[in-house]
C-alpha cells in the first residue's frame, strides 16, 4: 500500500540543518490536489542513523517518487550519497531531484548521475503535479528527463505568482518526519524561517538566488511577495498548533507594515 506519492529528502550537512521552505509548500500543494507528500530532513541524524530512518521509511511509505533536495551547492556530496544508496536498495523509484544549485547544473548533474531520473527546474507546484497526474513528458514545463539514452528539457514555462502563494501553506510541519526534532534543532540557529515570497531585488554577483540568475535560470523576472495575512496565517499556526516559540522575522516588517 502506497503512504506517500513522494518523499522529499533533504541532504545532510553540519551547517544546513534547514529545509527550504518551498518543499513544505509542495506537500501542502500535492495534497490539495489529491496527493500525499512526506518529508525527512537528514540533517537530524547521525550519518548512519540517517540512513537506517531512510531506508525504513522508504519502505513503510512505498513512494511512487522520491525527491531529493539540492538547494545550496554544499548538499551535493550528500545528494550524491544518498541518491546512490537509494537507486541500490530501491530501484524502482524514481528520483526527482529540485532546488537552486539542481536548477542552475540540470544538465550536468544527470549527465554525471545516473541514479537521476528527472530534475525541476525553478518553481515545482504545476510540474511536479503534472508529473504525478503522469502527463507525458514532453508536455511537462520546467522539466528535464532522459528520453532515448539522451537529456531532453522543456521549457520553463511555469513560475508560481502571488495568488498561487498565497493560497499555500509552508508551515505544515506534520508533513516532516520527527519534526519536533527540527524544531529543537532550528532553535540553536535562528528559528523556523517564514516564507514571504520568491525572487530578489538584489543582484548579487555570487548568489544563485539573485534577480539575474532568477531570470536565467527560473524564468522569475519579478518578485511574487505573499500577501501579509498569509504570512500572519502561517505564523499563527506555527504558535497555536506547534507551539514553535522561535520564529525567524527577518525582512518581514516592510511586509507587514
């Protein structure tokens, strides 16, 4: 019996105990139209713990897909590890692989990994249902595949605008695995981050996440700002549901004003 349609998997890294806040989203997205996504965030284990809670949620949930997370650059040597363990003890499913650095590199990246079945470049929500409704490939936007022993890539078609946003939540923590865990853990840094909205004003030289690099790579020429009772929304059941004390207020107050 199939739990779950997806598991997303967040890589493990000393210094990335986050998970974007977007994969919250997915699941809460994926649900409203009929599927269930789940999530593990490897970051709150031990190495070889992490891998015995991988491998048994993988089979107590039996996924049609997994999703592995490749935001920051720093995650891709455990990507690579935990894509590999994956593809042995489990290849049948299928590996999606999402995130900025997986955005910018699509091509290299299943080029030189074999244990990668799709990448979603930029925004996921429309494509990744898409994919799980099983639309045929090559009308998938945003999409890279291996078709016929080669690499082929749709176009980016899909960006998630304002209404979008604000219609999810990306404060859902049921959806993660041992979440009171992450909790604890995000509190030694600097709490659960709110999401406000995607793109960037700035265009700094060095970051992936920036409004140029947004253009060229996602197709996101404008910032997509969620509506300030949205973002009250989440707040309020990150304190009344999960009694999450620390929250992570950065750039919100001209939001909120």
């Amino acid at each position: 019996m199939t739990e779950a349609d997806i598991l997303f998997v967040n890589a493990s890294h000393a210094e990335f105990p986050y998970i974007p806040m977007g994969v919250f989203g997915l699941c809460d997205y994926l649900e409203c139209n009929g599927f269930r996504g789940r999530i593990l965030n490897l970051a709150l284990y031990e190495a070889e713990e992490g891998k015995r809670v991988l491998a048994q949620l993988v089979q107590d949930l039996a996924p049609r897909y997994v999703g592995l997370i490749l935001h920051w650059k720093e995650l891709l040597s455990s990507v690579v590890q935990t894509g590999s363990m994956l593809r042995r003890q489990f290849p049948n499913i299928p590996i999606i692989l999402g995130g900025l650095t997986a955005t910018s590199f699509a091509a290299e990246l299943m080029s030189q990994l074999s244990f990668i079945d799709f990448v979603i470049r930029g925004d996921a929500e429309i494509p990744l249902l898409r994919l799980m409704e099983g639309s045929s490939l090559n009308n998938i936007d945003n999409l890279v595949y291996r078709a016929n022993g080669s690499i082929a890539a749709r176009k980016l078609g899909f960006v998630a605008g304002r209404v979008m946003l604000n219609q999810i939540s990306f404060t859902r923590l049921e959806f993660l695995h041992d979440y009171s865990k992450y909790l604890t853990r995000v509190d030694e840094y600097l709490g659960f981050p709110i999401f406000v909205g995607r793109g960037c004003i700035f265009d700094c030289e060095y970051c992936g996440g920036g409004r140029t690099a947004f253009a060229a790579n996602t197709g996101r020429v404008a910032m997509s700002v969620r509506a300030k009772e949205s973002i009250v929304r989440d707040i309020a059941a990150l304190i009344a549901k999960y009694e999450c004390r620390h929250i992570l207020l950065s750039h919100l107050s001209p939001i909120l004003k």
